[in-house]
C-alpha cells in the first residue's frame, strides 16, 4: 500500500512538471554561455565564441524543466536566430552594459525580435551583464537607452555572469529567472499552444521545402543524364565503322604524280599529257627507260586513206618488255 501511494504521489508530481524552452541571445561577446552556465550552479572562467548553439544546457528547477537554447551572437550567427522562435516560450536577451559603443546595435536587435510575430506576448527578460565593470548602466539607464517602456510585457535585470574565484553565483540570476517562470505559468496554456501551433507551421514549410528541393534534385539529375546520353551516342556515332569515303581517281584527273609505285624513273607513268604532233621526219626515238612505252598511231586518228602515209615514215614501234619478248616481235 505505501509503494502504490509513494508511484502514485511521483505520477502527480511529472504529470504537474511543465516542460519549458527558452531561447538566450544577444550580441556577441555579451556573456550568454557564462550566464546560462552560471544558471545551472557552473562557474565558467573562460568561454569561447558560440558557433550556432550550446546543446545540453537543460535543468530542473521547481515544476519546471528547462531548455536553454545559448545562441552564438555574431552577425553570420544571428541569421539562424528565427530558426527557434517556434519552439519558445520565451526570451532571454543579455546585454554587455559596460559597453557603450555598442548599445545601439544591441538596441536594433531586440527592436527586430519584438516585432518577430512568434515572440510577440511571450515573457522578455532582459539580464543588464557585466556589473562588476566601470561605466556599466544599471537596470532603469538600461531601460531608457533601449527605450522601452511597457514594464509589463518584460523585465530588465542588472546581473554579474562572472564571479570571482571560489565566489558564488549571483543571485540576481535566479531572481530574474523566477520572474520568467511566473510570467510563463500565468499563460501557460496559451503559450504551450502558440509553440504548438508555430512548431506545426515551420514543420510543414520544410516539408514543402525539401519536396520542391527534392524535385529540383531530380529533375537536375535526369538533365545530367540525358545530356550525358546524347554525348556518348555522339561518340559511338563518330567512332562506328563505316564506309570510307570514295578516293578520287588519279588516272582520270589531269593533275597527277610523276610515278607510281617507287622513286622517280621507276614503275609505270601515272599520267602523261598527249604529246603535241611534230613534223614528219623530225621525230627522234624517246630515250631508254623502263616499263612499257607504247608509240603508234590509233585507229581513225590519223586522216586521209594509209597511202598518204607511208610505212617508212611512221615511227617503229617500240616495245620493252619486263623479263620477255612478246611473240612475233622482234627487237
């Protein structure tokens, strides 16, 4: 009976305990990482510079679990701020107050994520850092440099992030935190379903963003393919055997090589122009080569009947044979 009461006892007590995440950021170099450390009973000395956001600074304090989302402040970094807007219930914004030189960039921050329709209503609370050093503004000189005035929709708290060595936490740390608390507890309802609702909103814009991209991937993909088709079939296109193209006939033309088959003098002429006719009588052997040199009149080439031309006065016929003497010829 007393171990049914004590799980029964712990089941109100996680049915009572509220899930809470709220986002930390400002300018770089503000003391987030430091603070929100500072926040779960760690003394940091040294930190470095933020890259998107710190994972794992959650806690448990009271009825609340809580989800610090420590994002990094530079001005790359601080495009991804509205990435977690969706999944807050409220805001943390730390402010270096000892620096001066740049209130007014922090000023333009916070004036850009109270008018984000996803943090407008939901608890600020505003940490005014680093009051250990000079010049640093307390709460209200903050408050008119920011030029904020509604003291109800947020609230601005001077802080030390860093203690001294073996000092304790600031306690004005856990006092601001409380105020965020009981802001959030007073519109829990309305804060759980406006997360609800954002977070299903921003889901359903990435999906239809990776379905477009996905579309655009694959259309991309079937381009490079199909150009990459077209490129190899030009190629076995070029490449293939086929028929040579026809080689023009040296024999017919004009215009030919002075011989065929070796060196000069050697082999058969290729081509030689007709000889211009000469008088009778002034017709002198041609001189000794090798091959077959034909000289003797062609049928119907030469006019008038065979008695105006007599046999002495047609030139021998020559022939010079390679290796043999065709029959009936004599040399």
């Amino acid at each position: 009976m007393y171990t049914l009461m004590c799980n029964l006892r712990r089941w109100v007590q996680e049915s009572n305990e509220k899930n809470a995440t709220f986002v930390v950021i400002g300018l770089d170099n503000a003391g987030k990482t430091t603070l929100v450390k500072a926040l779960q009973g760690q003394i940091v000395r040294e930190t470095r510079p933020t890259v998107g956001f710190q994972r794992g600074n959650q806690y448990k304090t009271g009825k609340f679990m809580l989800k610090l989302l420590d994002l990094g402040g530079g001005k790359k970094i601080r495009k991804i701020w509205d990435s977690y807007y969706a999944d807050v219930h409220g805001l943390v914004y730390v402010i270096d107050s000892s620096d001066a030189n740049r209130l007014p960039e922090s000023k333009a921050c916070l004036a850009e994520l109270m008018e984000d329709k996803r943090l407008v209503g939901k608890p600020m609370l505003i940490f005014a850092n680093k009051q250990d050093l000079p010049c640093a503004l307390g709460a209200a000189e903050m408050a008119q440099h920011l030029g904020l005035a509604d003291a109800g929709a947020y609230r601005i708290e001077a802080c030390q992030a860093l203690t001294d060595e073996g000092g304790k936490v600031d306690l004005r740390l856990q006092g601001g935190m409380e105020w965020l608390l009981a802001s959030a507890t007073k519109q829990w309802n309305q804060l759980s379903g406006r997360v609800a609702a954002d977070k299903a909103e921003r889901d359903e814009i990435e999906r239809v963003k990776k379905e477009e991209r996905a579309v655009r991937v694959a259309k991309m993909k079937a381009e490079r393919k199909a150009k990459q088709e077209a490129e190899e079939a030009t190629a076995a296109a070029v490449d293939a055997p086929g028929q040579e193209e026809p080689r023009l006939n040296v024999w017919s033309t004009n215009e030919a090589p002075a011989c065929v088959g070796g060196a000069a003098g050697e082999g058969v002429a290729a081509s030689t122009p007709e000889p211009e006719p000469e008088e009778a009588g002034s017709q002198s052997p041609p001189p000794p080569g090798k091959g077959v040199e034909m000289q003797m009149p062609m049928p119907g080439a030469i006019p008038g009947s065979a008695s105006q031309y007599p046999a002495s006065s047609l030139p021998p016929l020559r022939v010079k044979a390679f290796g043999h003497k065709p029959d009936g010829i004599q040399p």
